[in-house]
C-alpha cells in the first residue's frame, strides 16, 4: 500500500494546550470577567471574531512584557499533544497549529517541538509593555482555512488528505475545507459541521480516528 502523507493542524488554545491564553494575559491585567464574557461570545459564534479579538486585545494595554514570559510557563499541553506530534512526525506526516490567539506566547512550545507550519496573532509591544494593539492581519476563521491550504501545499499533502482538529467557531471554515475534521470538547456548532468529535480531555484518540494507529 502506497504511503499516503497527513497534514494535521490543530487550534491551539483549548485544543492543543489546556488554557486560553488571552484569559492568562487578561486575569494578569485584572479584565479577565471581561475577556472571558466576549471570548465565550466569539467561540459561540455570536461575534465577529476579529472585532471580538480586538477588543479582547485592547483592554490589555499597559500589561508589561514580562507576563508573556511568566504565562509562556503557565500554559499547559492537552493530554497526548506531544505525543501525538512525534507519533505523526516519526510516520512522516506533518503538523501545523493555527491560533487565534498570540505567537508571542507559544513560539516556544512550537520551537521545542519542531513545528515547522504555524500562524498566530502578534500583540504590539512598545517600549516593554503591551500597547492594546496587535501587529499584522488578525488570524481569523478565513485566515486558518487559507492556512491548511497552504501548508498542505508546503508540505506536499493533498487537500483530502488534511485533518483539522478545533473546539470554536472560528475552525469551521478550516473543518470545511479539510478532508477530514474533529471537534474537540467542541462547542456544538462545531460538533454539528465536524467529522468525528472528541469529548475527553486528551488528544490520545486521534492518531486512531485518522486511520494511522
């Protein structure tokens, strides 16, 4: 049987780490009631995820540079995520992780697990703290679907031959145009548009429900 090459990409806040990061910055800047209420909101799919992140984003100015680093310690992988990466690194498949939330904070984990495709948000930072702003185009629901095309092109991996594994609203379009989609502890529109669902707090299945295991 020929080898048939995987692209998996994965949401990151909630899926592929335990934590929403924006609420970690946000409980750092004494807003996280705020920032949980509008976050709750965008991943139901009620707001504007780029205007709900914006606004997110703005009511954290003035927070210092240093939280980055003191949650960049707090953040936590789901259960099974590393293992999952070097399962489908060690077959020769690829992994890509799309967040809408900050490049800022999970550049670290992606550098010590040798992810290769990426896209997250970029806070503005001047002068050591955070401006309420952020740098660059907002990495929305389109912006994680143009992604998966991408970096499926990048890595060789036929379009029908792509996962994408989310929990909000703002994976559906990337669910879409994969060949195949997980909802993971979903909220339920995402469990409706989705292939298979997960509703365990590890990603331990997933190697298995890919056909890979």
């Amino acid at each position: 049987m020929d080898f048939v090459k995987r692209l998996v990409q994965l949401d990151v806040d909630s899926t592929f780490i335990q934590q929403e990061a924006i609420e970690l910055l946000a409980a750092k800047a004494g807003v996280l009631e705020q920032v949980s209420a509008i976050t709750e909101s965008a991943m139901r799919g009620e707001l504007d995820f780029e205007q709900s992140l914006r606004t997110r984003v703005s009511l954290l100015k003035g927070l210092p540079e240093s939280a980055i680093t003191a949650i960049q310690k707090e953040i936590t992988l789901t259960d099974g995520a590393r293992d999952l990466v070097s399962t489908l690194h060690a077959k020769g498949h690829s992994v890509a992780l799309v967040s809408g939330g900050f490049i800022d904070i999970i550049q670290p984990m992606i550098d010590s697990l040798s992810i290769s495709y990426y896209k997250a948000n970029k806070l503005e930072i001047v002068g050591g703290v955070l401006t309420g702003h952020l740098i660059g185009p907002v990495i929305d629901r389109a912006a994680k679907a143009a992604a998966l095309i991408e970096f499926a092109t990048a890595s060789g991996v036929h379009i029908e031959d792509t996962v994408a594994i989310g929990d909000g609203a703002n994976d559906l379009d990337m669910m879409a145009v994969a060949g195949l989609s997980i909802a993971f502890n979903a909220k339920p529109i995402v469990v409706q548009g989705a292939d298979f669902s997960i509703n365990e707090p590890s990603l331990s299945s997933v190697v298995e429900l890919i056909g890979l295991g």
